[in-house]
C-alpha cells in the first residue's frame, strides 16, 4: 500500500465515483460522550418500544467494542434532496403524506450495494486489510461518528446536517483495520436559530438537541405497535409514514445537492397517494405496491392503521364508508383506529 495520505486522498475520490456526496474518516474511539449521552436517553424512557437500543447498548454508545480490530471509520454521505417541497402535501388532507426518504427505492439496499463496492476497491488496494459496512441496521452510532469525522453535525433536531448538504441524505459507514489518517470533527452552527423545533406537530424535542421518540410522529408511524394515544393522533394529520418536518425548514437546505441515484427519486405513485387507495390495501395488495420500499418493513396491519389516523383527521365525511369498512378488522389496532376515524368524521 502506498503512504496513508495518497491512499486517502484515492479513498475519497473514489467515493465520489461511486456516487457519495462526501466522505471523511475518524477513529472508532472518536464518540466517548456517546455511552454517557445514549445512557441518558435510555434512561429517561425516551426510546418508547424500541427495546434493541438497549439490549446492544454498549456496542452501540462504544463503537471501538463493536469490532476491537477496527482503527478507522470511514463515514459516507448520499444525498436524497426532493425535488419539491415536502410540506405541500400536508394541505392536502386526501392524501397521504411519505417521508421523502421513503418514497424512492429502499436506501440500505441502494447505499449498502455502493458500501460494498467501495469496500472491494478498498480490499484490491491493501489487500491485508479488513472492513466491515453498515448503513442503519447495526448498532452504530452513525450521526456521532460522522460529525466527528466532519461530514455535518448534529442539529436542534438531532438529525445531520451540513454547510456544504444541508440535511437530506443518508450515512453509510465502512470500519476498517486500515489505519487512515483522521479528519477533523465538525462544529456546531445552528446558532439561535429554533425552525426545526418550533415546527414540530407534537412537540418531541425537550430542549434543543434531544429528542423525545414517543412524541415524534416518524416513531409512531413506523416503530410503534399497536394503537397510538389518542391525544397524539390528530397531531399526526395526514402523515402516514415518517415526518419530514423539522428537515424541510432548515436553513442549511439552500445549500443541499440534488440526488445523483435516480433510485432514490420518489415513485410518483408515493408523492401524494389518496387515503381511500391505500386503507383498501390488504396485505398482499400492500407488498405489491411497496415492493422494494422501506414502508414494507412495517407491514399490512401498522401501515393500515397510519392511514385510518389520517382519514380521521381529514375532515372529509366521504372518507367515513372508507374507515367503516374497517372497524371489524381482525388487527386490534386497526379497527380500533377505524372506530376512532368514524366518530372524528361523524361529529357531535
């Protein structure tokens, strides 16, 4: 292998070759805040039903335990930027409102497959060393590691975001026993600036930079089961699939880059879909329409459930035969969430 540098310098424009927006390297020690603040999260109940964050709590607040052999982390950045505003289809309380990231082809198999890609290069070059890739599904601390390797930092809301990105896009990271030379941490520059908090619909963010997931509406549409509390469903409104809220006023968004994958791209089918189309879904009518989309993970009975909040709060008595229908669903949370929709729309 050649010196460190000129091997860094060729892993980073290799990268972009690939299709990565951006890509910088830190060490798996980089985060040692991480355990003490992940602890303090877990702690105040703030991970609702998510019970992994805590089963893998150590390997998660200490990548370093998660593979002891690793002395780099390569942390990558592609970019999803929407072609519209998110926040138009909110008016529109016929139809459903999808997370932007959601509406295009399933990341972790578009990033994962270009992690891998990356990783052989890396392999072909040294070929003494070791990686392992991950985007998402691995206890990795994927936000912290990547602004101390200085992609963007954490914001207000949480989420990364970057001068040079704004805050659409999603990291993948490459552990590897190469030792690369580190770049420098990312500072914070949200300033005085509250957008992303005031926005929020149900209030899920305690002070700035912590999040409460048992009020965020991406939680309670896609991790929790069962029926959500009836104080949060009208704040829900139409959004029937993740939240894009606190993304879509950043400021930092006048510098994001459009998507270079066109597979990322929302599937006009998933910009705006009518309520009444999809609470009709029964289960093998939902996996075809969301072949290859992250929504498919959630399944029938939770996606169903989303939509029947949003027929609710739709204010639209036409809709009231739609969630009728569904009142005798044999998931409980489904009809539960049906008889909720009906009395919303029926009215005193």
């Amino acid at each position: 292998m050649k010196s460190v540098e000129s091997f860094k310098a060729r892993l980073v424009r290799r990268a972009r070759e690939e299709g990565f927006a951006a890509a910088r390297v830190t060490r798996p020690d980089a985060i040692p805040q991480a355990a003490d603040r992940l602890a303090a999260f877990l702690a105040a109940g703030y991970h609702g039903q998510m019970q992994w964050m805590e089963r893998r709590q150590g390997w998660r607040g200490d990548p370093a335990a998660l593979w002891p052999a690793a002395r780099s982390v390569v942390m990558l950045a592609e970019t999803y930027t929407p072609r519209h505003d998110p926040l138009e289809v909110l008016e529109r309380r016929d139809r459903g409102a999808i997370s932007v990231y959601a509406q295009g082809r399933d990341y972790h198999d578009v990033v994962k497959k270009r992690l891998k890609r990356l990783g052989r290069w890396m392999l072909e070059q040294a070929p003494e060393a070791q990686i392992k890739v991950f985007v998402d599904t691995a206890p990795v601390m994927e936000k912290p590691l990547a602004q101390a390797a200085g992609l963007g930092w954490q914001g207000k809301h949480t989420n990364l975001l970057s001068r040079d990105l704004g805050n659409w896009f999603f990291l993948g990271a490459i552990f590897t026993t190469l030792d690369i030379a580190p770049d420098g941490a990312e500072s914070e520059h949200c300033g005085s600036c509250t957008a992303c908090l005031d926005i929020c619909p149900t209030r899920a963010f305690p002070a700035p930079y912590r999040l409460d997931a048992r009020r965020c509406i991406s939680y309670l549409t896609i991790e929790h089961r069962g029926p959500v509390d009836e104080e949060l469903r009208p704040l829900l409104g139409n959004r029937i699939y993740g939240c894009d809220d606190c993304l879509a006023v950043c400021p930092w968004n006048k510098f994001a880059r459009a998507g270079r994958d066109a597979r990322l791209e929302a599937r006009a089918a998933l910009a705006a879909p009518r309520l009444a189309d999809l609470a009709l879904l029964d289960d093998s009518g939902f996996r075809e329409m969301f072949s290859g989309s992250p929504i498919k993970r959630i399944g029938r009975d939770r996606f169903a459930r989303n939509v029947l909040y949003a027929i609710g709060n739709s204010g639209d008595p036409g809709l009231r035969p739609v969630a009728r229908g569904l009142t005798d669903d044999a998931d409980h949370a489904v009809a539960d969430a049906a008889r909720w929709a009906v009395r919303r729309l029926t009215g005193p």
